[in-house]
C-alpha cells in the first residue's frame, strides 16, 4: 500500500517495527486472509507497545482513515474465531 503507518517516534526501532508487523497483520486479514493465531500474537505486541486503550482507538483510527481497514472489527473477529482458523475479512 501507498500509505504511511500511524507511530509515536519516541518508540524503540523494534517497536515501530512491531507496530507495523501488526498493522501489516490487518492488511492481510482483508486481502488474503491470515491465521488467527498470528494475527493475534501481532495484536498482543501491539498492546505490549500500545497499552493505553485511548492510544489504540487514536492509532486504529488513523489506520482505518489511511487505509479503510478496521482493526477494530478484525481483531473482534479473531477473538470470536477459534484457534486455527483463518481471519478473512
């Protein structure tokens, strides 16, 4: 894609790139699709990074603006999924 991902600068190279990793997660889960089961390994290193639930909407937001895919609804998906099953959405 031809966007730039939402990032805090004061983050560690390995979190921005963790950062991504996950936001490349959501792409997937919309283009091809993705196992769960990596996708919510990438959410919870998200999380480890992004604890704040006001920073996550604030990020998701800016993604979902840029991009027009929700992390929102994928990651509910795939918590709803069972383990193994693949996210498509």
């Amino acid at each position: 894609m031809e966007y730039q991902y939402p990032i805090d600068y004061h983050w560690s190279t390995e979190e921005i790139v963790d950062v991504i990793k996950f936001f490349e997660h959501i792409e997937a889960a919309y283009e091809k699709g993705i196992e769960r089961d990596r996708l919510m390994s990438a959410y919870r290193r998200f999380k480890e990074i992004v604890p704040s639930k006001a920073e996550e909407k604030k990020l998701c937001g800016e993604f979902e603006e840029i991009s027009g895919y929700s992390s929102y609804r994928t990651i509910k998906k795939a918590i709803d999924a069972e383990s193994g099953q693949k996210i498509k959405m």
